[in-house]
C-alpha cells in the first residue's frame, strides 16, 4: 500500500511538472506572440514609402512643336472687268514669272463702251473747237454796237465748257483704256500657280467669277515659294528664347530624313489668354521647292538651361492649401512637409528653385494621406521606375549641342 502510494505520488509529481512547464511555456509563447503581433502592428502603421534624391537639370532644353507653313507671298486674283473667260494659259502647279499671261478675257460689252468713249471725245473736240472759233469771232466785235458785252462773255464761258467736256471724255476715254488692259490676267510676280478655279466660257466681272456658285471667287491664286514663312504658337514657358538668331529645325513627314533650317523672323509679342501660346514667325529657304503652301511641319527648338538648378519628377509634388509642397524623408523616418517655389515645367519633370537641397530623400508619389511628422518605411525602389530619375529630358546630341552654341554667338538683330 505504501509502495503503491509513493508510486502514485511520483506519477503525481510528474503530472504537476509537466503542466508547470507547459503552462510556463505556453505563456512564453503568447507573450511573444503578442510581442511579435504588437511589432508587425507598429509596423504596418507606418505607410512604405520609395524615395528619390532631386536630379541637377539639363543644359538645354528640347522643344517639339507643330507648325503650318505658308508662302512667302500669296496673291489671289480676281477678273477686274466683265465678260467670258476666252483662254486661260496656266494650269495648277504652273511655274510663272512676273508679268506672265494667266488668262484672257472676251469683253465685247467693254469694247463697245470703249468705242463710244472715243466718239463722244471726237465730238467734245469738235464741239470745243466751234466754240472756240465762235468765241473769237464774238471777242472781235466787242465794243461796237453789233453785240453786246454780255454776249461776248456768254461765248467764251462756252468755250470754256466745251474745253472741260472734252477732258472729261479724254479721262473717260483713258478709264476704258485702263479697263482694256484687265483684259489679260497676268501673273504679279514670280511663283506658281496653287489654284485655277476658272474655264473657258465662264463669266466673269469685276467682282469675281460668278459661273459656278453665283459668289466672287479668285480665278487664279499665284504664291511665291521660293522661300517660305512658318507659324507656330510657342507656350509662355519657352517665350525668352525668341529673340533675333534664333533657329529652329523643321521636319515634315513626307520627307522623314530631310531636316530644314529655320530662323526667327518676329512674334505676335502677345500671349492668346486661351492657350497661353505667342504666335511665333519664321522662315525657311526653299529654293529646291520641295515644302509646300499648307504643308503641317514639326518645328523643334533647343533652348539654352540652367544645370545648377534641381528638378523633381511631377509626381512627388504635394499640391494642398500650404502651397506647393513635397515629403522630405528625415534620418530619423519622419516626414517633413517643406514648401517648393516651382520653375519651369521640363515634361515629366519640373525645376524647383527653393526648398530643397540635392541631398533630400524625396518621397516619390506621396499619398493623400501622407501628414507632417508622419513616420514612413522607405523600401527600395521598384526596378525601372525610380531609379531611372537621372534626367527625364531627351539626351541632347552633338549637332543639337552645337546648333546651340551657334545660336548664342549670333548677333542680337539679323535683317529680315
């Protein structure tokens, strides 16, 4: 009995052991549980965040543009008299020199008018000559009783007004002489012919060609292309560089790997409220005539910039009632909010001129939610996303480099 007893003791003993430990051990546990669950709650609480360091901006800055050419001259031309078109002697796309016949006209109306014109000055002249003679005649028999004075005076005041009827029938004469010459269009200078919108037959008059739709219309239209202006609306940010010696290239799509030199001729020196765009002139040579009246050409331009100053891609700015802002990362993890003055928008990046220093850890697409102090998780960055922020601007070459260099020893006024 008493053996069975102490057995039963030890077994007992044991038992008590055993829960002691696994109660020891089961708190152990919880405990770090709990401590890793508090750890992983602390951090999860605390947003990841990427960060960039501001870049120094390029040396130059690269400008595309769309841009419309027009010609150098452009001359629309209307019929100044009325009759049918008899011929025409240019077709569309005709090279023509100054003074060449584009067309005639038949003005059988015009030349009946002219020769009445010319008969009734036949007939002032003849009438002007009576009078005069006539008057003679009377101015010789004044102071004698066969007439009297106020005779006299009546027949030279006649021959007077015969004198001013004849030139008026000589400016008439000469007017239909002028109207004659309208009778054959000719070209106003050297250029080609861009549209014929006459024909044979039709009729025209001094207000236009109105065979077709019963409106004036142009019967040829004659450019000059042997140079060629180019428009293009440059935005506010870019309007310093025009100024006098500034070039630009011009590419056009039907002629991928010609480039063509433009240069600055003048601006509208005036911002459209709507876009924010200056209306901008230049010029291109185009002796070859391969550009065209009409034609859409890209127009780009390297504009000289500040490398001292730091760029941000436009993601990590913070737009909120402070201002401008972005998130600058401490050494101790905390965020602190630090108020930007913005320069120039480069595209995807944009130059900041205070508030921050080259060696800011910058958060790179900050949340809306993100507040000052606010302690952050920095991870690395994901591949190909932030750690491509070196300079967002298009690589500058050699022959851009050297377009700019020689568009800053240009003088500062070129003849246009």
């Amino acid at each position: 009995m008493s053996g069975f007893s102490k057995k039963t003791k030890v077994i007992f003993g044991v038992i008590v052991i055993g829960a002691v430990v696994y109660t020891g051990v089961e708190i152990f546990q919880r405990e770090q549980n709990v401590h890793h669950l508090v750890k992983e709650a602390k951090k999860d609480s605390s947003p990841k965040v990427q960060f960039i360091n501001p870049q120094t901006g390029p040396t130059v800055r690269n400008l595309t543009l769309p841009g419309n050419i027009t010609a150098w001259y452009q001359a629309p031309i209307y019929a100044q008299v009325s009759g049918y078109v008899q011929r025409w002697n240019k077709d569309f796309g005709a090279d023509v020199k100054g003074g060449d016949l584009l067309a005639t006209i038949d003005t059988p109306g015009l030349d009946a008018e002219y020769a009445a014109a010319k008969a009734n000055l036949k007939v002032a002249q003849t009438r002007a000559q009576l009078a005069k003679v006539t008057a003679q005649r009377w101015k010789a028999l004044s102071g004698t009783k066969a007439v009297s004075q106020q005779e006299v005076d009546v027949q030279i005041a006649n021959a007077k007004v015969q004198d001013a009827l004849v030139d008026a029938a000589s400016h008439q004469v000469a007017r239909f002489e002028a109207l004659q010459g309208f009778k054959s269009i000719r070209a106003p200078f050297d250029g080609v012919v861009t549209s014929r919108l006459t024909d044979v037959g039709d009729f025209v008059n001094d207000n236009g060609d109105l065979s077709r739709s019963g409106k004036a219309t142009e019967l040829f239209t004659v450019a000059d292309i042997h140079r060629l202006r180019v428009f293009v609306d440059v935005p506010q940010d870019y309007s310093s560089i025009l100024k006098p010696g500034v070039t630009a290239e011009v590419t056009a799509i039907q002629y991928p790997d010609k480039v063509f030199k433009a240069n600055y001729l003048t601006s509208a020196r005036a911002f459209n409220t709507t876009t924010r765009t200056v209306t901008t002139e230049l010029t291109v040579d185009n002796a070859s005539h391969l550009l065209w009246p009409g034609t859409f050409v890209n127009v780009h331009f390297v504009a000289p910039s500040d490398p001292n100053i730091l760029i941000l891609p436009e993601q990590a700015l913070i737009f909120r009632a402070q201002g401008m802002q972005v998130a600058v990362i401490g050494a101790d993890n905390r965020v602190r909010m630090h108020n930007v003055t913005l320069g120039n928008n480069l595209g995807n990046s944009v130059q900041v001129l205070s508030g921050i220093t080259k060696n800011d850890r910058i958060v790179n697409n900050p949340s809306a939610g993100l507040l000052d102090g606010q302690l952050v998780q920095v991870v690395d960055s994901t591949p190909g996303y932030n750690d491509g922020f070196k300079n967002t601007d298009k690589i500058v070459t050699k022959h851009e480099n050297d377009s700019l260099k020689k568009n800053a020893a240009q003088p500062e006024e070129v003849q246009q």
